[in-house]
C-alpha cells in the first residue's frame, strides 16, 4: 500500500531545491538571479517598490563589447576580468554559444543547478577551477563565435548578468513599465496589475481583466475569483523577447495560466511604428482572441464535471495516478508534475476538501476533477524557476482549452 500511495502523490513533500547548490563551501562559478514577487494587489506600497528597483538596476547597468579574449576568460575563482562573478543565467547562455548541451556538464561539474533542471544526486565532486580551466579553453578554441557579442554588466553588484549577441536589442524594463501603464490608461483597457515579479533582469507583470471574471465556490461556500488578464515580459539580460500574451488567474494564490506568446516583435514594423501603436494593436488582437478562444466561467464549470479517474479501490487508484504522472511528465518538469498530482489527489482545490491517506480513503478521491489539476499545475509552478513555470503555466492554460487530450 505505501508504494501505491507514493505513486498517488501522498509522500511527505519537501522544499524544491531547484536553485540550490551542492556544495556551498568556496567560491561559486556562478550566482543564482534573485527572484523578486511584489503583491501589488495587496500591498500598496509594492507598486512603489517595484519601481525602485528598476530604477536601481538601469542605473547600475553597463553594456560591454567583447574585442579580446581578455574581456572574457575567467580567472580561477571563476571571476571575470577579475571582478565580475558570472549569474546562472549568462553562464548558461555563454556555454550555448560555445557547445551545444555545455551548460549541463558545467553545471554538473561547479555543484550548480541551472535554469530549470534539478539533479537528484548530490554526491558529486565538483571544482570551480577545473569549469574555468575547461572554459577557458573553450573560448581560446573558439573565440571567433563570441567575438563583438556584449556582456550585460551589474556594476554595482559585481555581475556579469547577461550573454547577448551581435543583433541584440536592448528595451529598459522601466521604460516598457511606463509605456504599458500609459497605454493601458490612454486606451481605456479595464486592467489592474496585481503582480510583478523580477528574476534578475527578466521581469513579468501580471494584468487582471475587470470585464473577465468567473467564480467558483469552495464546499463552504466562499467565493473563488478568477479572471481574465494580460502577461507582459521582457528581459534586460536576453533570453526573452518583449512579449504581450493572454492570462488567467486565481485570485487566491494569484496562480496563473498563460497562453502563447505574442509578441510585437512579430509585427510588420513597416505598417505600425512606435510603442504605443504596437501596444494598442497587440491589446486589441488579444481581446479579439480573448472572446472568441472560450468563456472562462463555462470553462471552469466544464472542467469541475470531468473527473480524473482516481479513486475506488486501491489497485485501481494507483494505476491511474501513475498514468496520469506519466501523462504530465511528457509536458511539464517532474518536480511540478510530482507536487501538482500530490495536491490534486490529497487537497483538491480547497483545504476543505482534503482527504488524509489511510486505507479507505480511496473512496473519497473518486470527486476529483480536472479543475483541480488545473488549480494544483498552476500552484505549484510558482515555486520553480521561470523556464519550469512558464511551461507549467502554458500547459495549465491548455487545460483550460480542453487541450488535455489522449495524446498527452
């Protein structure tokens, strides 16, 4: 029985260590990014800290074109040109450009655990050292692929935060903030921002629709928000475009799914010119799309009348966890297919729903729904690094298309 009930998700969940390094002792090759969530739906002042922030960081931003390989060899506390300490995030775009799946070696090699992956073994050796001997080896080799690109520098803090290229377009996070604000006022679009989050020099701001709305009530009766809203993000450090796409989110964890991307930069630049232009013409697609893709009160509904087979007996119940871990591991990271199945099977939606495992427990698990994946996906993808989250969110918006088909 225990191993069917770990299968069901009802082992004891510990803290995702998804950022965490193996070994902590001496210098690290690279720094994790700071991961920054202001409420701003809560806390009045958030808004005000948020802009602070972006103001602190162009401020202390510098671009720097590669000429020699000087500018760019590590010294042997890993340092660049003796002073800047490398982030995950430009290690990892730095070993893109030199060899292909590099960034997975290194990572392994320095006790790192970059973007988005999460190793379960912690008993490698590893050296700091030995990473910047084979980096630096690699950039001799191969200096003619980074020659000309641009290290994005935090001065004050010491920092290499970013690894971009030649056609590198830089867009202020303060100034798109500014213009969104702007837009958002001068179109008369009915949106409050509810969230901002910065990770390092990548920033998400998080939009709720006041004309979209759905509700839910929990087995006591209280209400459940959700709604409709707008996704805006960009990237200072590259890796990530300027883009606009469609949201949804549950007000009571400000758990949230997002559609694809779209972005202005696929517009014809020749036909719609300037900021403002562009941002009322993505507005406007994504509130077409937004009436047109599904009604979200509907939607919700539809998802709480599909069952996800779990329940009856105990055989039963651990086939069908297993099949649907399966399920979600072909779309989603593990770490987040683990804990969302574990919370869907185990708590439901609500706390008032929750079942403890025992051995006639199973019985009560058959009312879980596909609403409740849904709830638990987009919960549990806040705890992870944006590459896991934002795939965990894409899928929980899929979800929400009735895109959960046969084939996943």
């Amino acid at each position: 029985m225990a191993r069917r009930l770990r299968a069901g998700g009802a082992r004891q969940i510990k803290p995702h260590r998804a950022y965490s390094n193996s070994r902590e002792q001496g210098p690290l090759l690279a720094v994790r990014p700071k991961v920054r969530v202001f409420n701003i739906k809560k806390d009045a002042g958030a808004e005000i800290a948020f802009l602070k922030r972006l103001e602190q960081q162009e401020s202390c931003l510098q671009r720097f074109k590669i000429a020699n390989e000087s500018d760019i060899l590590l010294d042997h506390n890993g340092l660049v040109q003796g002073r800047y300490r490398l982030t995950t995030h430009a290690l990892r775009q730095l070993c893109h450009r030199l060899v292909p799946y590099l960034p997975i070696v290194i990572s392994q090699l320095a006790g790192l655990k970059l973007e988005g992956r999460y190793d379960r073994d912690d008993r490698w050796d590893v050296s700091v050292a030995t990473c910047a001997r084979w980096l630096n080896d690699l950039i001799k080799l191969r200096f003619d692929r980074i020659r000309r690109q641009q290290l994005i520098l935090d001065l004050r803090a010491g920092r290499v935060d970013g690894f971009v290229g030649t056609t590198y377009a830089y867009t202020s996070n303060l100034v798109m903030f500014h213009e969104i604000r702007r837009g958002m006022e001068r179109h008369g679009y009915h949106a409050r921002m509810v969230e901002s989050r910065l990770h390092g020099r990548a920033m998400w701001l998080c939009f709720i629709d006041l004309d979209r709305s759905a509700i839910r009530r929990s087995p006591s009766g209280k209400p459940d928000r959700f709604h409709g809203g707008f996704q805006f993000s960009n990237s200072e450090a590259g890796g990530l475009v300027p883009c606009a796409r469609l949201s949804v989110m549950r007000l009571r964890d400000r758990a949230t799914a997002v559609d694809s991307r779209y972005s202005w930069e696929w517009l014809p630049k020749s036909r719609v010119r300037g900021f403002d232009q562009r941002l009322d013409r993505i507005m406007t697609a994504l509130l077409a799309r937004s009436r047109v893709e599904f009604d979200l009160q509907r939607q919700l509904d539809t998802l709480a009348d599909c069952g996800l087979g779990l329940g009856g007996t105990e055989v039963e119940h651990g086939r069908a966890a297993d099949a649907l871990l399966k399920r979600l591991k072909r779309v989603i990271y593990s770490g987040i297919a683990d804990r969302a199945v574990g919370r869907a099977t185990w708590r439901g939606s609500y706390r008032e729903s929750e079942v403890l495992p025992s051995a006639d427990c199973f019985g009560e698990l058959r009312c879980r729904t596909v609403l409740d994946l849904y709830n638990a996906v987009a919960c549990e993808a806040r705890r992870f690094s944006p590459i896991a989250r934002e795939a965990a969110e894409r899928f929980a918006y899929r979800l929400l298309l009735d895109k959960f088909s046969s084939r996943y």
